[in-house]
C-alpha cells in the first residue's frame, strides 16, 4: 500500500533555522511538506533518494529581484540583440522553449532558478495598476513560489495622507492596496522623487528632507510613515526600501540617514552596494567605498536587514522604478532608454549596460557588494542577490558564492580589476571564507526569515518541501550551478540541471484587515485621478494561479 | 508527466473575469463593463442587457455602440469543417491533424481575444514548432521594431489626463478610431495638474490630411505626404540648436520653418508634453525609420523638460497580444519556433510575408480576417493550404478555412483580461454567456490534443 512519503536518506543537512551544521540526516516528505519520520518503523516510503555524500538545504530564496510585469517585459522587448547569441532554451516534450539574455522569458526564467536549486523569488517592483499583468506573467513562470512587493514611495494616496497627518487612513490605504494588488509588502522607490521627476526636466530629490512639490512632503517623512504603518499592520516582511540618490558618489550619508529615520521599525534596504558610497557630490574621481561605516551600523540595529545587489562584470539591463535614475543611466551609457510613468503611483527606466572590470567605479561597486557580505556580522541580515539583472543575472549567484567561500579565487579576480579597488576599499585586506552553513544562511534561511515565510528556508516539519540537493565540490560555482536534486512541494523538479516536472508554483500574497470603511475615501480619490474605475482596479482571488495566504502575525 | 498545456486548467477561463453583478430577468445591468473595439479599452461602459441581447450602453462611443449593439448570438454551428457542420471535438481533431502534419505552420492574429486565449495559441505555436505573429506586424509591428532600437520614453494614459499640457497628434485620425480618446485621456479631462482641463491644453496635429482630428486641433501641420521623417528630423535638429535649411526644410515638409521653429518653442516651453502617433507615420515611406524618428524626438526633448510618446493602439487587445508574446518568447512579434526555440525577424517571419512567399503550408488563425485584408499573393496561398479560423462572425476568412469555429466574443460572452494601448491590463466582465466555445477553451483543446500528436 502507498504510503505517500518520500525519504531522502543520509545526507549532509544544513538547516541553520535549526542550528544543524552539515550533520547526517533522513528527510521525511509528504504531501508536500516535511514531516516527522512515521512512528511505525513498518512504514516505507514510496521513494527514497539516497543523498549519501550529498548536501542538503532547502530551497534558494530569493528575496529581490525583477523577473516579471510590465517594466521587465518592456526590457524583454527592447533586448533582441542579446538573445539571438544567448544560450538556447529548446522546448522539450514536458517543458517551453524560450530566451535567454539579460532579461529571460517567463518559462525560461522559472526553469533556470530551479535548474539552479531556487524555488521561490519575489519581483521587488510592481505598480499596484499593473498587479493583473504580474499575475499573468507569474502563472507562465514555473517551478518556483512567486510574489511580489508593491510600489508605494510615490504614491499619490499616500503622500496625501502623510501630508494630512493621517496614520490610520494611511494604514488602511497601506492593507488595501496590497489585497487589491495581491501582493506582498510595501516597495518604496526614491521616495518622492518619482513624482518630482514626472513634474520637472530631469527632476529629482537629492536628500531626505527636500520638499516633494504639490505634496508638501519629505522623503524623509514617507520612509518614517510607510515603516510605521507596516509594522503596526504586523506584515511577515518589513517595508522595502530603494533609498533616494541611489548609484551617486556620496550616497551613503543618505543611506545612513534613512537607516536612522526608520528608529526602531523594521526596514530592508535593498541592493544596499548601490548605496553605499563615499565621494564628493556626483564627482566620480573621489568615488570609494563607505560600506564598513554602514555595516557598522547595520550590525548594531537588529530592526535592519539588506540585501547586496552584487554587481558582475560584463553586459546587463538595468530596470528600475526609479524614473530619474533610468534617466541618468542611459545617459552615461549613452543607451536606449525606456521610461514610463504610472498615474498616480510610480515610474520606471529601463537601460542596457556593462560593468567592466577596467572601469574604477565598476570595479568599486564589485568590490562593495563583496565588503557588504564579508564585513556583516550577523549572516541572517545580509541576503545574497544582484538585484537581477541590474547588477548582474540571478545566474550569476554560483560564482558569487565561489568569491565567498574560496578566498584564492576572490584575490585573482581582484587582480584583474582596476588597482585603486584596494585604496578605496578595504576588501583586498578581507580574508573570510563563508562556510556552507553561512552560504545557507544567506541565499535561503535568511531570506526566507526577513520575509517572515515560516515555511521555508528551513528543513523542520511543517515547512514546504523545497528541498536542494548537491554534489559536493571545491568548486562551489560548479556545486552550485548544477545541483544534482531540486524537490518543489515533495516533488522532484530537477535532476541534475533537467527539468522533469514544471510545476507552476505557488502565489504569496498578504491580506490585511483594514477598516473597509476606507474605501469610500480611496474611490472618490480613484475616480477623480485613475483613468480605470475603483472596482476594476482590484485583482480577485480566483484571478490568481495557486494562492496561499501568507499570515499577518 | 504533466505537459506544459495541463498546466492551465481550462476552466480557468470561466472564473478569470470580474463579477458580472446580480442577475435579473427581465433587464440586467453591467456597470463598469469594458468594451474591446478599440485600443482605449473603455472601462466605464453600463451596459444594460435583456433576452441576452444589449438595449444600452452607457458612455460607450459609436464605435462602442456599435461594437455593443450588433453583437447578436451568432446562430451558425460552433463548428464547420469545409463548410459542413461538425461537431467541435471533430473540428480540434482536425486542427490538430492539420497543424502536426503541417511543415511551416503558422498562427497569426491574436489582436481580438483575451490574453488567457493568446498565452495557448503561443503555446501551440511552440508545440508544433510554429511561426506566431499578431496583427501587430501590419499595424505597430515597425513601431516595435524602433522601440528595440532606441527605447521609447512613455507613460498610462492616466498620466495625460493628468499632466499633459501639449499634445501631439501625428500621422493619426483619433477623432474618427479612437472617438474618447480625447474626452476620456488626451484632451478635454481635467488632470491633476491641468485643473482646466481642455483650456491648460495645447492641441497639434501633423497629419497629410485635414481629418475630422485636425478640426479638434489649435495647431494643424498639413504636411507633404512622405515627409514625415525629414519633418521629425527637422523638430530634432531644432531642439539641439541645430541650423538647418529653410528652404529645404519647406521644400521638403511643405512647411515653412518658422512654423516649425514655433512648434518647437512651445514644445520646449511645455511642462508635460506627449505625442500620439498612428499607422500614417508606420505605415507609410520610411516605415520603423518614422517610428524611430518620432520616439527619439521624444527622448531628446527630455533634456528640456518632460516629453512621453504612445502609439496609438487599433485592435482592443494588440497590446496584450504584444505582451504575451513577448514574455513567452523575449520577442513581441513575428516569431518562429521551428528549431526548438524562439527567433524574431520581421520580414521573415510575419505572417503576410510567410504567405505571400509561399512558405507556410498550414494556418491557425484567431480574430483576425487576412482573406479580407492582406496581399493578392498571400490570400492565395492561404486559399491553397488548410487553415483554421476561429471567429465569432463569419468572415471571408471564415468562409474559405478548413475548420471554422464560431467563437464566443470576448467582453460580451467571454470574461479574460485585455490590455489596453497603455499596457494597463484591464478585466472583462461579460453580460450574458454564448452557445459557442471561447476562444481559450478551443485554443487549450487543440493544444491538449497537438500535444499528444507530438509525442
């Protein structure tokens, strides 16, 4: 008689949530999640994998990055040159085919994280008015969990409210959109200066406490407000931040500054390497690295948490919410731009770039994405990623690990970048090596904790039974690159870099009580400004592909 | 082992749209229902339905009227294979049959159906190892192929409403295909940041013709047909300070320089500028150059102040259309799959052009009527070889298929998500149900059933 469970038998299990350090263990599965071992001794598995000299960790997590909706999917469109010699991802009896480049189709992007032994990821950047498209998109990116987090730092509602010294209506407005959107938290993007950049030529704001015109608000009192609110609305995951003057030579005083107006509420300030640097305004000749300064202060605030945004060297595509800032990039590259501006919400720029290791501010932001990782104390605040694919593709996370955990790789390759790296910048006198437990740490458990998902990134019964296993090797880009195993919800999705079952995956999304009497205010104030009705504005549930409610505490 | 068409269960599309309201017998009425004719997408229409049949449609346009009034329950069979009636199971087994053994098939419209339908007929494209193009590739499809050139610097239409205070009508007749385009977006709202609505808006139109647009306009540039990239080269030279010919420059344009040197003046002395353009500046001499020329005007002015563009969008939802395509492929249009995997060249792999040439050797083709609209050599060949047509009225292209099925329309019959000429996706909320199959739900049983044939 079936008996349901699946067994991966005596492998070398790293499940940090749990404190369990490369020990041997069986990992019991059924329907989907993990499981205690059955009480009856007589019990026998349907399948048992024998993960004997393997590696053991839970799924990749990865917590920021841009893999569907309408900003990526314009970049799609405008990279045709890069995929016609990119790597071929032939359709298969069971799988899609599809295009690689800087910027993956839908199928192909849900096949390469899993071939790479991720299973969930969340896109870091979506307009609520685009929420349908997203979900759409989702349901055509397979074997991974998907979410996303919702742009709010330039939203009109909620500068009003802030204006008005309304918390409570800003609270309400905060859970509204985030069940109409179906997502997952709050995304602040260069608050207000989004909205200055759809007001002026070349507009922006250059620090916390400039005023956004028409609004009568600062910066500074968005981050302060919307960290407020999502707090005392307890969701899983913290506000999401994208600080102001991100990519500027000086930045880091605004990074600092931010950290502080958030006091004692969460924050997660995203691809913090891009906001980490010293120099003179804007003059690139004195550009270095002021990530030990942050560091410091991000070990000593447990409220704080980030992700790298590591940047790699060759070409890419950066995507951005920040309309200014694509603005400013296609300009230096002297690139194809797309912008465009969403009513009411956000903005986007899309340009095509290259890191190059000659560059000195290439080099540098290479540099300070590694200092971020190796300088942290605390591995369960600092989460691996490139913020894909503006620092480098979400492929790339092999070979950063290899720069962790194998110091005499990382030297070589500091020695091919441009040489003031090691004046303005401490990483060539850094020589930690992560060890896999850390690496483990920061590409799942992490990841998995600051979002507040209790069921992943970790091995304990009850969690999903996201699962990778690996052949062990002191080349981690090649451990990691190709696992010999990838479990999603119990079943086997990959062997050894082939699909065998794409599942869709599931849809994480949050659902906050707020007073619904709210609603009557937000549709005086849709129908006034949006150029679509209030009641086609919200995504229903039975519009998404497998939801699950992830709980507010 | 599940295949890639299992993966979306096909009753999906009866649950997708938004809440149809409550029914009542006698007469029911659908707020806020979205009418697809044209690219605006209108969300706002109440459309009052009795004896399924459409007795008001509140807000809608004449076209919309139209669109909404002569809908009638189509009583043709569902399903007709070479002009006999068969059931539909017969006409998928037949597709499918038609597709598998076909050697360049290829699938072609899209531009009239829900997205949720567009996402299967590009997964069948893949199965078969088919070319998929959308009638993108006769419209836009060179404004697409200038955005892979230079970007394009664009916003929701929201953001017109809103901020803009100089629009630009180029090589466009909206006044007559797109009738609220201005009332709704473009002209007449009253924004944000334009409290007077129509009187804190400057109008410009550049057409080869006065139409009934140029009537709405402060401004009207009747330029010289074919001039459209030396008028928009000429805009480009003046915003850098550029000297140029006047001579040539009216020669060229049929316009005087210091009409466009005024032109320019207000276009740098405007706070949010937009320009709309339509199929007179793709569609004619110079083609995805026009396109190009246009979208980097827009960029440029951007080192002045803000300055967006938008193609204006025909079919309801092309733009879905161009979307699916491209998150499913990496390319939005004329796309071929026959090695395996996508490859994008237009010109090669578009539809009118596989015909004509005598390539493709089988069809499938959803909303969209080539027998009625493409080349003498191209509707030969489709005359020539088997193809399948899904339409919800009987076209000439219908007439001449294979296998034709009588399909549901999609915002009348069929809920699904359409996005409009912004790439704002908007959700369909149907007024009564149709005997006929939807779009999807033939599209997934060919798919299921090309599926298997391929194993």
């Amino acid at each position: 008689m079936s008996s349901g469970f699946l067994k991966i038998a005596g492998g070398t299990v790293y499940d940090p949530a749990h404190g369990v350090n490369g020990e041997r263990r069986d990992i019991w599965i059924r329907e989907g999640k993990i499981v205690d071992p059955p009480s009856d001794p007589e019990v026998r598995p349907e399948r048992t994998v024998d993960a004997a000299d393997l590696v053991v960790m839970p799924g990749g997590v990865d917590m920021h990055c841009h893999i569907a909706g309408p900003k990526v999917n314009s970049a799609r469109k405008m990279r045709p040159e890069q995929k016609r010699k990119a790597e071929k991802v032939m359709r298969t009896p069971s799988t899609r085919s599809g295009t690689m480049g800087s910027v993956p189709s839908t199928f192909a992007t849900g096949y390469k994280y899993a071939g790479m032994g991720y299973t969930t990821a969340f896109d870091a950047a979506i307009p609520p008015l685009a929420a349908r498209h997203v979900h759409e998109e989702f349901e055509d990116t397979p074997c991974i969990d998907k979410g996303f987090f919702v742009l709010m730092g330039n939203n009109h509602f909620v500068m009003q409210s802030i204006q008005r010294n309304e918390p409570e209506r800003l609270r309400s407005f905060i859970a509204w959109l985030l069940g109409a959107a179906k997502g997952f938290t709050p995304k602040i993007v260069n608050p207000g200066g989004v909205e200055i950049w759809k007001q002026l030529p070349s507009g922006n704001v250059h620090g916390l406490d400039e005023n956004v015109a028409h609004f009568g608000v600062t910066p500074r009192q968005i981050v302060e407000q919307v960290a407020h609110a999502v707090d005392s609305l307890r969701l899983p995951h913290s506000v999401h931040i994208h600080a102001n003057n991100l990519g500027m030579p000086g930045n880091w005083r605004t990074t600092l500054e931010t950290m502080k107006t958030l006091g004692d509420s969460r924050g997660h300030l995203s691809h913090i390497q891009f906001h980490s640097y010293g120099g003179g305004e804007a003059d690139e000749n004195t550009f270095n690295s002021k990530a030990a300064e942050l560091v410091e202060y991000v070990d000593a605030h447990p409220n704080l948490t980030v992700d790298v945004g590591q940047v790699l060297f060759g070409e890419t595509t950066t995507m951005t919410a920040d309309g200014p800032l694509g603005y400013y990039l296609s300009n230096a590259f002297k690139s194809k731009w797309f912008s465009s501006d969403t009513e009411m919400e956000s903005g986007c720029g899309i340009a095509p770039i290259e890191y190059k290791n000659t560059s000195l501010v290439h080099s540098l932001q290479w540099a300070i994405g590694l200092e971020w990782y190796l300088l942290a104390k605390d591995p369960w605040r600092v989460v691996m990623s490139t913020d894909h694919p503006n620092g480098g593709s979400f492929l790339a996370y092999p070979q950063i690990i290899q720069l962790l955990m194998d110091r005499t790789y990382r030297e070589e390759m500091l020695k091919d970048v441009h040489p003031a790296v090691l004046e303005r910048s401490r990483l060539g006198d850094l020589t930690r090596e992560y060890s896999l437990y850390e690496i483990c740490i920061i590409t799942r458990s992490g990841p998995a904790r600051i979002l507040g998902l209790k069921n992943k990134g970790h091995l304990g019964p009850g969690a999903d039974a996201d699962i990778t296993i690996y052949t062990p090797n002191d080349d981690k880009t090649k451990m990691f690159e190709l696992p010999r195993m990838v479990i999603k919800s119990g079943v086997v999705i990959v062997e050894q870099g082939e699909i065998r079952e794409p599942l869709t995956g599931k849809l994480l999304y949050v659902a906050p009580e707020y007073d619904a009497s709210i609603e009557t205010d937000i549709s005086e104030w849709f129908e006034k400004y949006y150029s679509i009705r209030f009641r086609n504005y919200p995504v229903s549930l039975d519009y998404l592909h497998d939801p699950e409610e992830v709980s507010c505490a | 082992m599940s295949t890639p068409a299992a993966n979306t269960p096909p009753h999906r599309a009866g649950v997708r749209g938004g809440d149809p309201g409550p029914v009542d017998s006698s007469a029911t009425v659908i707020e806020d229902s979205t009418c697809t004719f044209c690219g605006c997408v209108c969300d706002d229409i109440d459309i009052t339905v009795k004896d399924n049949h459409i007795t008001e449609a509140k807000r809608a346009c004449v076209l919309g009227k139209a669109w909404f009034f002569n809908h009638h329950a189509d009583d043709r069979p569902s399903c007709l294979i070479e002009g006999r009636p068969a059931t539909v199971a017969e006409g998928v087994e037949r597709a499918a049959r038609i597709l598998t053994d076909a050697k360049y098939p290829i699938i072609y419209g899209l531009s009239d159906t829900t997205s949720e339908a567009q996402r299967v007929a590009v997964g069948i494209g893949d199965t078969i190892g088919g070319t998929v193009d959308t009638t993108t590739s006769v419209c836009h499809g060179p404004s697409g192929m200038a955005f892979q050139g230079v970007g394009e610097v664009t916003c929701t239409l929201g953001e017109v409403a809103n901020r803009g205070d100089l629009i630009i009508f180029w090589g466009g007749n909206p006044a007559e295909s797109h009738p609220r385009h201005f009332t709704k977006y473009s002209l007449m709202p009253k924004g944000m940041f334009v409290p007077n609505g129509r009187k804190d808006r400057t109008a410009v139109g550049v057409d080869v013709r006065k139409t009934k647009t140029a009537k709405a306009m402060d401004l009207f540039f009747q330029i010289k047909p074919r001039s459209d990239f030396e008028a928009l080269w000429t805009l480009r030279a003046l915003a850098k300070g550029i000297e140029v010919d006047a001579q040539q420059v009216k020669n060229d344009t049929g316009i005087e320089l210091a009409r466009w040197q005024d032109l320019m003046d207000r276009m740098k002395a405007a706070k949010f500028g937009v320009i709309l353009f339509g199929m007179g500046l793709t569609m004619t001499r110079g083609k995805h150059l026009n396109s190009e020329a246009l979208l980097s005007l827009a960029r440029d002015m951007n080192a002045f102040t803000r300055f967006v563009v938008k193609p204006m969008r025909g079919h309801g939802n092309v733009t879905g259309a161009d979307n699916v395509v491209t998150w499913q492929t990496g390319y939005p249009f004329g796309v071929n799959m026959s090695r395996g995997y996508p490859r994008f060249n237009p010109g090669e792999y578009t539809s009118s052009d596989t015909l004509a040439r005598g390539e493709a050797d089988a069809a499938l083709l959803v909303a969209c009527d080539p027998m009625a609209n493409f080349s003498q050599p191209a509707r030969e060949r489709l005359q020539a070889i088997p193809y399948i047509a899904l339409d919800p009225k009987d076209t000439p292209t219908t007439r001449a298929a294979t296998v034709a099925f009588t399909t549901a329309t999609y915002g009348i019959n069929v809920p699904g998500t359409v996005y409009r000429m912004d790439d704002v996706p908007i959700v369909l909320r149907p007024a009564f149900p149709s005997s006929h199959p939807s779009d999807f739900d033939v599209l997934s049983a060919i798919q299921r059933r090309v599926t298997e044939l391929k194993k």
